[in-house]
C-alpha cells in the first residue's frame, strides 16, 4: 500500500509520464522484492540501511551498471522522502547510501598508424579542391586539437603562417595559440594556392575553410566528411571531429608529452579533464604488452 501511495503520488500530483512512472514502479517493485525474500519479514517500515546496502551490493554482484545503480537508488530516495513527508514510516535509509560511482567512458581514438594510412595513402582524397580541403580539414584536427566549432570558425587573419600558429577561440571565447608543424603547413600553402579562387565579396570572405561557393564550411558538412574519412581506416563506431580530438591527445601523451602541455594545447580549464587520456593510454600500453609478451 505504501508503494502505491508513492506512484499515485506520481502520476496524480507530479503528473509524470507513463514511461517515468513505468520506470519508478519497475525499480522499487525490485527493491520491494529484494527485501520480501529476505528472513524476518521486513516491510517497508522496517528496511534499515544495512538492506538497502546490501540490494545495492547485490546488484553490483550481479553486474549492474553503476549508473542504473544509482536511477535505482535515486528511485528509492524519493519514495522514501515521499513516505517519511506523509508520516508513512519513521525513517528513511537511503539517505546516508553511497552510490557507486559510473564507471567513467574511456575516450574514442584512432590507431596512429591507421591516421598515418589515411593521411598518406594516396587516393584517400580526390585530387580537387574539396579533396585537398578536407585532407587539410582531417590533418588540422589531428595535428592541433582542435574542436569543430574552433575550426570551422578559423578565419585567415587566424592563421599565421611565419610562426606556424593558429588563433582559436575555444569555450567561452577564450582565446588560445596553437603551434603546427612543417607538414600541416605545407598542406596549408597548398590549400591557400587554390582558395583564392573561391573567395566571394561577402561576409564570409574572411573564413578560412571554404566551400567552392565561396561560403564558410558548415560544422554538418565537417562531420558528415570526417564521420566519412574515418570509415576507410577504421570500423569503429564513434567517427567524428572529437575522436580526432581525442586521437591528438592520445598521440602527444603516447609520445611523451606532459600532461600540462596537453591540457594548454586542448584548451580545457582544469587538468583534471586533460587526466582521462593518461588512462586511454595504459589501455593502449596494456595491449601492447598483451599482444608482445610470450607469457601475457
């Protein structure tokens, strides 16, 4: 009776949708028949802190993601604040449970030797403008860092080819200079020798990245042309400008760079975001050692 009080509470007061009143029932009908099997008939006034932990160990056991954990758990707090607000039962023992933390996702990137083939290989770009424009597009995203939005943005002022530096405005437009080497800029001066003949006396004269109608290029047509590219190297399922990104990182960690380095080149505000490539990069370790070592 206590359960349904709580889900009438939902749909009647809350006016939740059926699918959120689905999931609420589902969770706490698996709690409520955790406890129901246990010796010594507990209810829902009786659970103590010691059940609830020991469903969410269960759980664990049973090799439940630590982020369905905590939707139940989370499920299971409402219900108790509801009961405990109405006078339904005397306490609440979620309130002091710890969730496990979500295991944290492990960033998407591409072998080096799989960008070296894309990169390298010819006949991977059409010998045309918009050939060697996205070859540019693809080399730029793996030899800087760079976001989409910061590229697709770039702008020819933004670009300065004595110091072999690019100009970019990342989160909160803050401003950053990023470093390029000799081979980025040799695909470059190739770029600028044709773009000329697409530039258009309007606002988008200035961009970097053009179409051949002379328009700035679009961060749709970007992605769709990355997503594209990365297909021919690799049957990975996540094939964007980020895994690029995250593909940069992983390449300047894997040889060696600091980690402080990486995070002023990236651009992120704290070293803590810059922290998880150093983890994609025991992965990679560890298979190494795998494939290499006899006794692995």
């Amino acid at each position: 009776m206590l359960l349904k009080a709580f889900l009438d509470y939902l749909q009647l007061e809350r006016n939740v949708s059926p699918r959120t009143l689905k999931a609420y029932r589902d969770d706490l009908m698996a709690f409520e028949s955790f406890f129901e099997a246990l010796e010594g008939g507990i209810t829902w006034q009786t659970v103590d802190t010691d059940v609830a932990r020991e469903w969410v160990v269960t759980m664990m056991e049973k090799g439940n993601k630590a982020a369905s954990i905590q939707r139940r758990l989370s499920a299971l707090r409402s219900c108790y604040r509801f009961l405990l607000k109405r006078g339904l039962v005397e306490h609440d023992p979620v309130h002091n449970l710890t969730a496990p933390k979500k295991e944290r996702v492990l960033p998407s990137f591409v072998r080096e030797q799989d960008m070296d083939r894309l990169l390298d290989t010819p006949g991977m770009f059409e010998e045309t403008f918009e050939g060697r424009r996205d070859h540019l597009i693809i080399a730029t995203f793996y030899e800087t860092g760079l976001r989409l939005s910061e590229l697709v943005g770039l702008n020819m002022q933004s670009v300065n080819l004595a110091a072999q530096t690019m100009k970019v405005f990342g989160k909160g437009r803050k401003e950053r200079i990023v470093p390029f080497g000799a081979e980025l800029l040799h695909l470059i001066n190739i770029y600028i020798g044709e773009r000329a003949l697409f530039e258009k006396d309007d606002a988008d004269r200035d961009a970097f990245f053009l179409t051949t109608q002379g328009t700035r290029v679009s961060d749709v047509a970007v992605r769709n042309m990355v997503k594209e590219k990365l297909g021919l190297v690799t049957d990975q399922r996540k094939r964007s400008p980020h895994v690029l990104r995250h593909t940069f990182a992983t390449t300047m960690l894997n040889h060696e760079a600091d980690l402080e380095s990486v995070k002023e080149l990236l651009g992120h505000a704290r070293l803590q975001t810059t922290e998880i490539y150093t983890h994609t990069t025991f992965e990679e370790l560890k298979k190494v050692y795998s494939e290499a070592h006899p006794r692995a």
